[in-house]
C-alpha cells in the first residue's frame, strides 16, 4: 500500500483516474475513494474515515494538518467560522511529532494528528480564549476545560477556537472581537449560535469533527442552519467544567457536533464520562458509542408537537419543511403522531426566563459589578444579569418545581413514544447583519431570544436532544428537527438519528463554497 507522504501531486492525480485504483492505494472504501481526486480532498473524508486513513498510514498528519490550513486560509476569509488561528509552523511541527509518535507505535487515539478547534466559550490551555468579549479578548488560561483535556489524549491538535456569541448568549455568532460568522449555505445569512463557528467549520470542511455547547439551542440552531449534526446529551453525561459552582448550573453543558452521526458519537464517547471534579457527571460505559448504531426501526413511534398548538410564532415554510423530513421516518417504518402536551407552554417561558436570569447573573455578575465594564458589554448581557438581580430565592425554587413538573410531563411521553420532534428552530437562517429576529409572521418577539423558543422544552427537560436535517426551503436555506429522548437514552436518541441520517440522505446536499477575496 503506497502511502500518501510516498507521492508527488502530479503522480496522486494519475492514481486517481479509476476509484477502484485509488481505493487500493489508499485502503479506503471504493465510496470515499471516489471523492478524493487530489491531496485537497483530505478534508472531504468523514472523521472516522481520516482516522482510519491516518492509523494505517495511508496519510500523514503532515499532510493532513497542510490540507486543512490550506482550505481554512481559502474559505475562512469568507465565513469566520474559525478564530484565534495558531501559527501554521508550530502546528505543522506538531503534526510531525504526531507522525513520528506514530511510527514508533504510539498511537494516542481515534483522533491522532486531527486539527480541531475548540468553541471559544470553552478554556484552552495556552490559546486565547475571549468568549466572544472584549472583557476577556486577551485571556490565555493556564488549564483546559475538561472535555479539551480528553481531546489531547485522543490526539486532537488545537488549531485555535470557532466563533461565539458574546458569552454564547444569542443565537447569532457575532460579537466586537472577531466579528460575524456566516451560514454556510449563504454567507449573506448568519449562521445560528452560540455554536455558529463550529457548526459553520464542519458544513465548509474546515473541521473533520467540533465540540460545542447548548443551553439554549446552542448546539442544535446552528446545527439546523447548516445542515450538520449536533447533539445535546443528557444532563451529566460530558462533565462541564472545571468552574466555581457545580450544582445549580446544569442548564448548559458541551456535547458534540459531526457532519454525520456516526462522527458525532464516536467524538461523544471521548467527551463523555464521570469526572470527580463534576459531581453530577454520569458514569457512561463510552465503549458502547463505538459500536455499530444500526437498529430495527421498524414500529417506532415517534411524538411531534410542532408549534405547540399555534402557541409559538413559526416562519411560513418552516413546520412544513419539517413535517415532509418526518415522512423518511415512516419510510422506514416508523409513525409519526401530533401530540399535544398537558402543560402551560406560558409558564414554561417564564420558567426559562428566571433560571437564564438566575444563572447568568451568577455567573457574570461580578464583570457587571465593575461599571467601567458595562459599557463593554452588549445590551442582551446586562438585560440577563438585571434580570438576574431582582429575584428572590422562593421565585427561583418555584421555576425549578415548575422544571421538575414539565420533565414529568415529558417523561411521561416516552411510556408511549420513543423520541418527540419538534422543530430545530422558528424561523430560517436569515440575514447576517441582523443581530435578532424582531417579528416572526407578524407577531412580534419581546426579547432578543424570544425567536428560539422552541428548544426551551428540551433543555429544560435535561433529555438527551439531536438536531438532524429537515430539508431545505425553495431559497435553499435549511431547517432541522429535534428528537428528544428518554432521560440517559442518548444511545437510543443516537440510533434513530442515525437511521433518518440514512433514509433521508439530507446531508449529502453540501454547500458551494466561495473563496475570500485575495
């Protein structure tokens, strides 16, 4: 088997005339084989794909951190999904230690050699992390968050960090550091949040995998918007941290993001597990993600509770987008039911507005308390820390029964259904300089997150969440579904994600991408 670090380009493209020519010098299925026709390509390969590649030799890391800076120095300029990029020379040598690591069988794990960059909410050892804010633009932390410590083990090679939100509030990535990131599909279009960069970087091939985090819809908004993977899991499962407090944050945690699901589980079994520093992380045999996620899907029933009986303000195309995706879940013998739920979906919003209020006073309540700060600071921040500060303690013991009374609710969904659907977001992507939808079909959002309603149900719930592709609209901008699971059945939630994947063959409609200017 002839290596790639064994060929010049010019003779590479020979080799690639046939499929079957190219499989046998790669050892790669015939199916990818037939989409890499040049070195460039690397970045086409699935993330288990490229591991497979690397382990075996067939590419180097050398050439694979070359492929990836290359595309990223090509299309970044246009979509800013990628921030606080680390000098190309040390990556390169770190991509050599990693081939030298592995010719003397030391293989650190699935992701040896693999560029990746970490959301910019997340701490990075040694590389700046701004959290979308001038406040913190020029922090270096001297530890890493703990999922980024599994990361390295496996054998991630940070390249630098996806664009954020300011303090990941809103789903639209733009902030005063690094600017706007743009949808993938139109870069004229945002690109969703917090998780934007992360979600932008897969659909480009700019990243084989990417983590982000979720507390409002943060991994599965901008999942939706471009058409990639991203799963929420269930409350515990990645340990968030470390932080100052670990007991009454539990509302927004990381989980991981693919451009399919086998490549969003495998990097959830390395973020996944208990750790002591997180008392409330769940113990999780992660060998289990590793395994094939075929199952019988047949006699599945699947809840969908749309737009709650009219309550929530939907863009005109968006329930019937989501509605013709459900359909290749009864392709594969599913069915689909509308349900509607026993619970004040008002309350539930008030609910969601005291504990946002609640914990992000807590937790940036201390750079508010600065005023020289605040000016710093975008309106939507100090809205949430005010909002914060008038609570008492009774009124946030009654948001959490009234949390605990909604999971009960759900919970008792899945006596009957196996996953409920909702959909990933009210409106589609839409244009990139505004910071928020005002209105949706005439009816008017009171906050700046009024517009993402519809994943408060799932958050609240701390059930294990994925966004999948629903389709596209006529001007081509896409949509996604949520399927909400039974609490601690991500495996399951993963499966069925899995198996739509497959019917629906939605993400094989990539982006064209446009090169920036120069």
């Amino acid at each position: 088997m002839t290596p790639f670090s064994a060929l010049d380009r010019r003779h590479f493209l020979k080799l690639s005339a046939g499929a079957s020519a190219l499989a046998g010098t790669l050892g790669l299925s015939h199916a990818v084989a037939a989409t890499v026709t040049s070195l460039d390509d690397i970045v086409a390969l699935s993330a288990l794909d490229l591991s497979r590649a690397i382990r075996t030799g067939d590419v180097s890391c050398r050439e694979v951190m070359t492929a990836y800076l290359d595309h990223i120095e090509r299309y970044n300029p246009t979509y800013n999904a990628i921030v606080a990029i680390q000098p190309r020379d040390r990556l390169l040598d770190q991509a050599t230690q990693a081939d030298d690591d592995l010719a003397k069988g030391n293989y650190r794990g699935w992701m040896h050699g693999f560029p990746h960059a970490v959301k910019d909410l997340s701490a990075t050892r040694g590389i700046v992390t701004t959290r979308g804010s001038a406040l913190s633009k020029d922090w270096i932390p001297d530890v890493d968050a703990i999922f980024v410590e599994r990361l390295r083990r496996a054998g991630a090679i940070l390249i630098g960090k996806t664009n954020v939100p300011e303090f990941g509030l809103g789903s639209q990535s733009y902030n005063g550091v690094y600017g706007t990131t743009r949808n993938a599909y139109d870069h004229s279009l945002c690109a969703g949040g917090s998780s934007g960069g992360a979600a932008v970087g897969l659909a480009t091939q700019m990243l084989p995998v990417a983590d982000g985090s979720d507390m409002m819809g943060s991994l599965r908004n901008p999942a939706a918007f471009n058409n990639v993977i991203g799963f929420r899991p269930s409350q515990g499962r990645v340990p968030h941290g470390p932080s100052g407090e670990m007991f009454y944050q539990q509302l927004g945690y990381e989980g991981p993001m693919g451009r399919n699901v086998a490549d969003t589980t495998r990097l959830l079994a390395t973020m996944a597990g208990f750790d002591s520093r997180v008392p409330l992380s769940l113990e999780t045999d992660t060998s289990r993600y590793v395994e094939s996620l075929k199952m019988e899907t047949r006699g599945l029933r699947v809840a969908w509770l749309g737009d709650f009986g009219g309550y929530l303000a939907t863009e005109p195309g968006v329930l019937e987008v989501c509605q013709e995706g459900l359909k290749h879940l009864v392709d594969i013998g599913a069915s689909v039911e509308a349900v509607a739920v026993d619970f004040s979906m008002d309350e539930l919003w008030q609910t969601w507005l005291t504990l946002r209020h609640f914990l992000i006073a807590g937790g940036l309540g201390r750079l508010y308390d600065v005023a020289e700060n605040r000016p710093q600071m975008k309106p939507e921040v100090i809205w949430e820390i005010e909002g914060g500060l008038t609570l008492n303690a009774m009124q946030v013991y009654a948001a959490s029964n009234a949390r605990s009374r909604w999971y009960q609710t759900l919970d008792r969904l899945f006596d009957t259904f196996d996953v409920v659907a909702l959909p990933s977001a009210q409106v589609f992507p839409f244009d990139a300089d505004i910071h928020w939808p005002k209105e949706i079909d005439g009816r008017p959002m009171d906050t700046y997150h009024r517009w993402m309603e519809v994943v408060i149900a799932g958050t609240l719930s701390g059930c294990p969440v994925i966004n999948v592709p629903a389709g596209f609209d006529p001007r081509g901008r896409p949509m996604g579904i949520q399927l909400i699971g039974r609490m601690h059945q991500d495996l399951k939630v993963l499966n069925i994600a899995h198996a739509y994947e497959q019917a629906s063959g939605l993400l094989a409609q990539r982006p064209t991408l446009v090169p920036g200017a120069g």
